[in-house]
C-alpha cells in the first residue's frame, strides 16, 4: 500500500475509534430508529467535518508536507480521494438525519413521544452553544445542498477548469459555514472526551486554512513576477515553449519540479513542469502542449513582453535515489522534467548511468535533434521511440535495452494508465515495486 493510501485509511480509522472511545452511549439505549439515527448522525457529522478539515488544509499547499507525502502530486491525490470522502459522508450524515423524518410523513413510523425538556446547560458557553441550535441546523443544510454541488463541478471533469477554480474558492466559505454547524450541534460531552482535542485542531487548522483561501493569501511568500522573454512553437506536437525572466526572488528549483502559473488572470494558475534547470539567472522555461480549451489558445495569446505570475516550486520528482543506474521513460509531453534533468547534468554532471525512453505520435526532427544534443551534453543514453514506426514502448523493450534493469531506478512521466502498465509489468518481471516513481500530475 502507498503512503498516501496508508495515510488515508488509517485516518479514518483513527477518527472512527476516538469517537466510538468518546461515545458512551449504551448499547442496551438504542432501542429504536430514532435512538440509532442520534448515534449515527454525530458519526457521520465527525467523519464528515474530519475530512473536510484535511481536505482544506492541504489545498493551502502546505509544502512542509512534501517530503512525507511524497510531492504535492501525491496530495492532491489525497486531497481528491477525501473530498469524495466527504461527498459521501456528508449526503449520508443528511440523509441520516431526513429518513426518519420522511418516513415518519409517509406513515411508516411514528413519531416518538418526547420526554421532558433538559433543564438548561449550567455553563455559560454551554447554553450560548445550544441556543444556536436551530441556527446552525439552517446554516448547515443550506451550506450542505452548496457543498455538494461545488464538490460535484470539482470532480466532474467536463467543467472546465476556470469554473472549477472559482467555484473551489467557494468551497471555503461552504466549509467555515459547516464548522459553525459541527461546533454547535457536535455532542457536547465530546469535547472532553479523548476525541475533542483533536476535533478541536482539525477545525482550526481548516479555518485557517478556509481564511487564507477566501483572502487570496495561499502560499503567498512563494509566488513572483516576471516577463515573457521568449516564445517558441513546435507546431508537429502542438506544444510551445515559454521562456520567462523573474523580477522577484525565486528559491530555486530542482530538475522535475513544477509551479504554478497564471499567463492570463481571467483563466487563474495552471501547473506545468520546469523544463530549465536553475542556473541562478532568474530564466525558467516552460513547454506547454495544447491539450484543453485554454491551452489550445496559448499559441496565438501569449506574446513577448507579457507580465506572468509564478508559484512555486512543488515536487518530489527530483531524481533522488541511491542507485547507480536510472531508466527515464517519458511519454510525449512528460518529456518535460527529463528536458531539465538533461540541462542541469550538463552543468553538473554525477556519477549515475542514465538511459532515457522517449515515446511519442509525432515526431518532430528540430524537437528531436534538441533533446538528442541535451542527452549529449548530459551523457544520457537517449532511445526515441516513434510510435507508427517503432511500436508501443513496452517493459520488455526496455529490459532488452538495459541489461542490468534490475538495479535501477525508474522513473516515469506521462499518461497515468500507461505508467501503470508499465509498473506492473517490470514488477512482475521481478523489479521491486519502490524502484518505480511516477508523477501523478493531475491536480483534480
């Protein structure tokens, strides 16, 4: 199991075993659907707020995260599978708390006789809390019916992507109102239970988080201007290069990292890889490949001179690794972090011996003849492989041409499936599965 894999169930298990510690409810108590629907509804309201809150602090972009997660790749795969984590348990926490009361119209059940009204609360904030009660049942069912709709653009590919940042922003403001909801109607004996510190922090930190995103101040210290310098197009791949120089300071970056950013406002921040190493000029490079609406535009939009936004940068696939033998496979656009390594082995070559797998549909011979001039430079094994001439790149293709494949690392970049595929098949050759890095550079 990845880490992130790890990380995901065994938060939600860690959840759901301080609430079932915090719950004192007896099992002899539940003697009836309304009985079960309390105990259920504060259940799913945990797990619901608990994923929401992991789901808003990481699209801070919290780098500090990277290195045990693995790249910010990783966690806005794990960003993704909570916030479907928290689609359903949110329609379920809903749906917990309106069945009965559906049934209850239909003539299925009856209501149940209520007992005695609780005396008020003796603490202070107690009563504030519960006087809000019906507030806060308001606020959340509307914000719950918001929240669901804009999870929904999230996931939903064929938004585009304009819609799909605009809308996530609002996300925020969905949250903050579903934090008031929890906070009020939460069980209060919980939050002196082994469970209410930690429900306590995950709703801060979220906050926070939901704070920064509605004032624009996410990763604020990482982002820098600078000026289109130069614009280069490969019409055969449809793709083009944009070289930019900084105005500001940038941290630097690593062969394989990436950033955000923003060519137009109106479109917002896209991430594509750094395909220039980091030469401590200010210059940073970028190739582009027209793959969506906006993309398919930038060709005839983005001219010399134009003042661009930078955020960055992010990533782990930065070719670490102890091994003294690489393989780099790239498929078509994913050529792009390897373009990079190849320019900084050239400034500053090491020890390891590289062979790099290069597959594409269209093959453009001013393209190639680049890439083949950076493996020289570099002194990286080059393999172009032209799909309608050389067939599809395969493992065993790869075994054939490195010999002792065994003892290297692997790292991937390009379409997911077919890294995959690929993985699967050299692990069932006998490669060990941790040998294989691929970038998983899909930020929805």
């Amino acid at each position: 199991m990845k880490p992130v894999q790890r990380l995901f169930w065994v938060f939600l298990f860690a959840l759901t075993l301080l609430w079932w510690a915090s719950d004192s409810t007896a099992a002899a108590s539940l003697v009836n659907l309304f009985a079960w629907r309390n105990l259920l509804l504060q259940y799913s309201g945990v797990l619901s707020i608990g994923v929401m809150s992991v789901s808003m602090l990481l699209a801070v972009r919290p780098v500090v995260l990277e290195p045990r997660l693995g790249g910010l790749d990783k966690m806005y795969r794990l960003h993704k599978w909570l916030g479907i984590s928290a689609l359903v348990t949110a329609i379920s926490h809903w749906l917990i708390a309106q069945g009965p009361k559906w049934m209850v119209d239909w003539g299925w059940l009856e209501r149940p006789v209520r007992g005695p009204r609780p005396p008020p609360p003796e603490e202070l904030i107690h009563r504030l809390i519960a006087s809000q009660h019906g507030l806060a049942e308001s606020v959340g069912e509307w914000a719950f019916y918001l929240a669901v709709a804009l999870m929904v653009i999230a996931l939903v590919k064929a938004f585009p992507y304009k819609a799909f940042l605009k809308t996530h922003t609002i996300l925020a403001a969905t949250y903050l109102a579903l934090v008031f909801h929890a906070v009020v109607l939460l069980n209060w004996g919980y939050w002196t239970s082994p469970l209410g510190l930690p429900m306590a922090l995950l709703m801060g930190a979220g906050t926070v988080s939901a704070v920064l995103v509605l004032l624009g101040r996410v990763a604020r210290n990482r982002k820098v201007d600078g000026t289109v310098v130069g614009v280069h197009h490969h019409a055969l791949l449809k793709t083009m290069s944009i070289d930019i120089q900084l105005q500001g300071p940038w941290a630097g970056h690593k062969a394989g990292q990436f950033a955000f950013v923003t060519l137009h406002a109106d479109e917002g921040a896209h991430p594509y890889t750094i395909s220039s190493a980091w030469l401590n000029d200010g210059r940073i490079t970028f190739i582009i490949k027209a793959l969506g609406d906006y993309t398919g535009t930038l060709s005839q939009r983005v001219q010399v001179g134009e003042t661009v936004r930078l955020e960055g940068p992010y990533g782990r696939f930065t070719f670490e690794g102890s091994k003294k033998r690489q393989i780099w496979i790239g498929g078509g656009i994913g050529i792009t972090p390897f373009v990079a390594r190849m320019k900084a082995l050239a400034h500053t070559p090491d020890e390891r011996t590289v062979d790099l797998f290069h597959t594409t549909a269209a093959y453009d011979p001013h393209a190639i003849g680049l890439m083949t001039q950076d493996a020289q430079n570099a002194g990286v094994h080059l393999h172009v492989l032209w799909d309608p001439r050389d067939g599809r790149l395969d493992a065993n293709h790869i075994v054939a041409k490195v010999p002792d494949w065994k003892n290297a690392d692997v790292w991937f970049c390009g379409p997911a499936k077919f890294g995959q595929s690929l993985r699967r098949a050299l692990v069932a050759m006998g490669m060990d599965g941790k040998s294989f890095h691929q970038e998983l550079f899909e930020m929805r």
